[in-house]
C-alpha cells in the first residue's frame, strides 16, 4: 500500500506542477509583494528540482556499476538541495496553490 502511494505522489507531480504552472500564468494574480515573489521562486525551484530528478533517472548509467552511483549521488544532491531551498522558500512565499508546490517537492527525496 505505501509503495502505491509513494509511486502515485512520484508521478503526480510533474503534472501537479504543470497545472499550477498554467493556473498562474493564465489567471495571474493582481497583488504585486515580495511573498508573491518568494512563491514564484519556489514553483520555479521546485520545477527544476523535479526536472533534474527526472532527468538525471532516464539518463543514468547502467544500475551498479561506479558510473552510476557517481551519477546518482551528484544529480541527487543537486535536485534534494533545490528541492529544499523550494521548501523553505515556499514556506516564506504567497500564491495559488502553494500547497500543491511544496507537496510535490517533497516527493523528490521519495524517488
């Protein structure tokens, strides 16, 4: 049951993160504040550390060899460093759904 949901929340979030992507660019909000802009960064930081976990998954070496623990452990430090400073920065910040942000960046360490 919990590996169910663990691979749910793992592909759910890029879409999750598409969606409040389009949600804020197609109605964009009228307040103009620095937590507005806190929640901007942690959509665009947590963006990134999802596309790098991706990215860095579909991309690896062949499973246990040296190449790729080297590639995992760099492109996981990479994208769980993003993922956190997203966090934290969404934490601080305002916007639409910011929730389902920060909830999709927590399924970075998940994967």
């Amino acid at each position: 049951m919990l590996i169910t949901l663990v691979g749910i929340l793992v592909y759910a979030a890029p879409t999750a993160l598409l969606w409040v992507w389009l949600l804020r660019i197609v109605r964009p909000e009228g307040e103009k504040s620095p937590r507005l802009l806190y929640g901007w960064s942690s959509l665009v930081l947590i963006t990134f550390a999802v596309a790098v976990c991706w990215i860095s998954v579909l991309t690896a070496p062949q499973t246990g060899t040296p190449d790729w623990d080297a590639h995992f452990v760099r492109w996981a430090n990479v994208s769980i460093t993003t993922e956190l400073i997203g966090i934290v920065v969404g934490v601080v910040g305002s916007g639409r759904k910011r929730g389902v942000v920060i909830a999709a960046g927590v399924t970075v360490p998940l994967f």
